[in-house]
C-alpha cells in the first residue's frame, strides 16, 4: 500500500495536529458504523472499503504526527500476533485434550 506522505503532512501543516487528530477519531467512528452495518445485515462492499480506506490514510496521519515508526507498529504487530497463535494452540490443545 502506497500513501504519498508528503501529503499527508501538508494536510498536517495546514490543520493542525489536533484537528487531524480529531479526524482521526471520526474515520474510525464512520468504520465503526460501516461494520454495525454488516452485522446487521446491511452489507456494502463499496461503503466498507470507503472507511476502511479512511482509517488508513489517518493512521498513516497520526504516524507522522506522533513520531512512531513502521518498525516499531510492526514490533507490536509481531507481539500480539505471536499471543494470538499461542492462545490459538492452548484451545486446540485444550479441545483435544477434552
């Protein structure tokens, strides 16, 4: 996924972080909506991809803002992934076991 950064930072330059922040906030609120939708049955590929456009676009915004790099989101990427699968295999174990 490729995302023009520098973009990105005159959009940061010209609001302000707080304000982009705040944007940050309603994207993801709007992606929250989009998938109560789904689940209630009201499916909209168009809509989903929308938002889910949005929230990355902000991430990459707050990224910038808050000085936080790929290496270390991916850090936190492979910790949480790492517990996923280890709980994933305790349940099988556990199931197997029953």
């Amino acid at each position: 996924m490729k995302i023009n950064k520098d973009t990105l930072q005159k959009v940061i330059d010209k609001y302000g972080t707080t304000l982009q922040t705040t944007v940050a906030m309603e994207e993801l609120a709007e992606l929250i909506k989009e998938i109560s939708k789904v689940i209630r049955g009201n499916k909209n590929a168009d809509g989903m991809i929308e938002e889910i456009a949005d929230v990355l676009i902000m991430i990459e915004q707050l990224k910038l803002m808050y000085n936080i790099s790929d290496e270390e989101i991916q850090s936190e990427i492979n910790d949480k992934l790492y517990r996923m699968e280890w709980r994933l295999r305790k349940e099988n174990e556990s199931n197997i076991s029953n």
